[in-house]
C-alpha cells in the first residue's frame, strides 16, 4: 500500500511538471516508458483514484474519441489562465469574441463562465465601446476613447508644447480626463517652473567642466534638475524634463547631439538621454 501511495505521489507530481494536461498513456510512458494495455490501464485507474480524491483533475479529450486527460488544476482554472494569457499580449485589450477565437474547441464551453469568475475576482474588466473589450485594469475615463480620438489628443499636445513655456506631457493630460484630483492637486502646488533660464544657468555651471567642449550630458542636467526639485519640495518628472529639452529642441533653441558609443552608457543615464527615431541615443545637449 505504501508503495502504491508513493507510485501515485509521482504521478502527481509527473502531471503537475508537464504543464498541459496528460492522458493515460502519456504518463504510463513518462513513469513506466510503456504504453503497453496492461500498464496504461493500471496508470489510468491510479489517475481515476487520484481525481477522485480530488489530488488531480480530469480534462475532456482535445477531440472526439480521444482519450480524457488529467492535470493538476481544473479545465476551468485553466481556461481561466489561457484566457489572461490572451489579454496580456493583446496589450491588456480584447473582445471575449477574439479570446474566444484563440482557444482550443474543448475550451469554449467553459470560456464565459471562466471570464465571469475573473470579473468577479477582479483580474478583468468591461470596457464597453464600439465592441466590448476585456481588459486587465479598472477602465478611466480616458479608456473610453476611441484611438483616434487619443492621437488626436497626442497631436494637440504636441502643437500646444511648442508654444508652451513648461510642456505639457500626455499623463498630466490624462490626469486632467479622469478628474485625478491628487494629481491636480500635486501640479498646482509646485512653487516653480522648469524654464529656459534655469536650463541656461545649469549649461554654464557645466560647461566649463567640459574642457573646452561645448555640449553637455543630459545625464548632468538630469542630476540639477532632481536636486532642484528637492529643493523646492516636488518630485522630478522625466517626462517634464526630456519634454522641455525636445521642445527646445523643435524650437530650434537647442541642440542635441548623439553618443558614439551609446551601448558603453550605464542603463541609468541611458534611462534619461533621448532616443531619435534613428535608434542613436542622444546623449548630448548644447545652445545653439
């Protein structure tokens, strides 16, 4: 008896590491290397006795006239996974028809009750717009634009940022949309403004450090900007940051150079600089 337990414990564990549900034959070949009769049917009623005990869970056959299966957690519980799986790289936005269209055909019957469970839990989420989406986080307002509506938005900020003393970023916008009045309340307590001339009075500190070089690490200007937030008591923004410097830039105030060598770049500086479409890390700013 102790060894039939123990021979049982192994194939709990020997379904378990598959990572897809098993039939009888393929774990008689896995613990046995037989798929004889004989050794399939003693697996089998060893894999029925464990279901029954609630060790192991049966699993429909992947086509009619199949053999059933067994694994470790639920055809349910499974689904359930495979259908997050199917959020996750449709960038956390799908309709329950296209998670539907990806599963296996055994799959469907259990496809709405799993996607019932994971509303209630939590884990997803409707999004009603033209079509009704799944999705993994609480919808905002801003979610219920369409994506047209979105790079219309992204095109006005970039028109207005060009006339703009202190760029306005995409999230600060956002914020705005969804009534986040902590963040409104967090920008209209900041005692001063990223400007052109605390830039300029940076540059000049800096340059002479440079031996003669006219341009400066961005990096350099990250680390006076995070000091001066602190000073006046607000965290640094990144996006406030690179959104001025490329706004000068499109202005034509400013120049921005690239790294020649911008794979030796600490990821953290790497993390500050500015990327041009071209891939080079544009590292380097000066006046022009």
């Amino acid at each position: 008896m102790a060894a039939n337990t123990m021979d049982e414990h192994r194939l709990v564990q020997l379904v378990d590491n598959a990572g897809i549900p098993l039939t009888a034959k393929k774990v008689a070949l896995a613990a046995l290397g037989s798929a004889g009769a004989r050794d399939v049917a003693a697996v089998e009623e060893s894999l029925n006795r464990l279901q029954q005990a609630g060790k192991l869970h049966a699993f429909p056959p992947e086509q009619r006239g199949w053999a059933q299966r067994f694994y470790s957690v639920s055809p349910l519980e499974w689904v359930q996974d495979r259908i997050l799986k199917r959020v996750e790289a449709g960038s956390g936005r799908v309709t329950q028809k296209q998670v539907k269209a990806l599963l296996y055909k055994w799959e469907h019957k259990y496809c709405d009750e799993a996607v019932g469970g994971l509303i209630k839990e939590g884990k997803l989420h409707y999004l009603a717009l033209r079509s009704k989406f799944l999705v993994l986080s609480p919808p905002t307002p801003f979610d219920y634009l369409l994506d047209r509506q979105v790079t219309a938005l992204k095109e006005i900020v970039e028109r207005i940022n060009r006339r703009r003393s202190r760029p306005l970023t995409v999230d600060e916008l956002r914020s705005f949309l969804d009534g986040d009045s902590a963040a409104s309340s967090e920008q209209s307590s900041i005692p001063g403004r990223l400007t052109e001339d605390i830039l300029r009075a940076w540059y000049d500190e800096d340059v002479p450090l440079r031996g003669g070089v006219t341009s400066v690490p961005i990096p350099w200007t990250w680390n006076h900007y995070v000091h001066w937030c602190k000073e006046n008591g607000f965290q640094p923004e990144l996006d406030r940051f690179q959104g001025l410097l490329k706004s000068l830039y499109e202005a034509g105030t400013i120049e921005l150079i690239p790294h020649s060598h911008a794979h030796e770049i600490p990821s953290e500086e790497a993390r500050v600089a500015l990327s041009a479409p071209s891939g080079e890390v544009l590292y380097y700013w000066r006046w022009r």
